[in-house]
C-alpha cells in the first residue's frame, strides 16, 4: 500500500481501487481516520 508522508508518528496512505469517494488514511498507532480528498470531511474512523 502506497505511503504519502509520514512525520510526527502519523501515516498518510491511498489505496489503490479503493470505494468512493476518493480518500485517504492516516494512521496512528492503531487508530485510523479515513478522510475525502475533495471537503476534509472524516469518513470513518478517529484520531486523538
């Protein structure tokens, strides 16, 4: 799974095919947030 950034702990990724609308990951630790591209809105998910 293609990495974007990475810095102060937190992971940023895109997958590829993944479901719409378009969005990206970031990870922390064991929490993720999925986040759209086009608004910033949070998809699914949380991070403190």
């Amino acid at each position: 799974m293609p990495e974007l950034s990475r810095f102060f702990g937190v992971i940023i990724r895109m997958y590829a095919r993944d479901h719409l609308p378009p969005h990206f990951h970031a990870i922390y630790g064991t929490e993720d947030v999925s986040i759209c591209v086009s608004d910033f809105r949070v998809l699914a998910g949380w991070l403190r």
